[in-house]
C-alpha cells in the first residue's frame, strides 16, 4: 500500500507569530445537551508562552488560547472561513 502526501504551500506551512497588544480573534465552542454554539470572540494577546498565548478579554479576564487557534483581528476568523469560505469579500 503506498500512501501519498499532499503538497503543503508555503502559506499553510508557516505559523503566524504574535506579540503583546496584538488584536486576535478565535473561535470558542460550547457543548450543550443537544447541540454546539460556536462564537467568535476578540482579545489582545497579553504575553506568549512557548504554543500558548495569554489573552484578555474586553471585561478584563485572561484566559490561555493555543497560539493556532489565533487569527490576526483584520483577517477572517476560522469560524467565518467556515462558513463563508475562503473567497474574500
């Protein structure tokens, strides 16, 4: 059995680096008894740690979100690419 890789581009393969005071958005997902609420949530980066960052929220809460799951504020947000695509506006 042979298996084959995809090609990875050069923009999927390199990983977007943040800073403090760096706008970011994410997406946060919530469990329910029968369903999922996926919402988009804004935050400023408040320091990096190694795969995680530290963000605060507008109320002031800090809360640690995986570097990956972050989109800079002026780009589409994971759960708007997935629902709208890729195409841009």
């Amino acid at each position: 059995m042979q298996v084959e890789t995809p090609e990875v581009s050069a923009e999927q393969a390199t990983t977007r680096t943040f800073k403090a005071g760096d706008k970011v958005t994410f997406t946060e997902v919530r469990r329910g008894a029968n369903s999922f609420c996926f919402t988009s949530k804004e935050a400023t980066v408040v320091r990096i740690l190694g795969s995680t960052a530290i963000v605060k929220y507008r109320n002031g809460h800090n809360v640690a979100i995986l570097v990956s799951d972050l989109t800079p504020a002026d780009e589409r947000n994971a759960l708007t690419r997935a629902l709208l695509g890729e195409a841009s506006a």
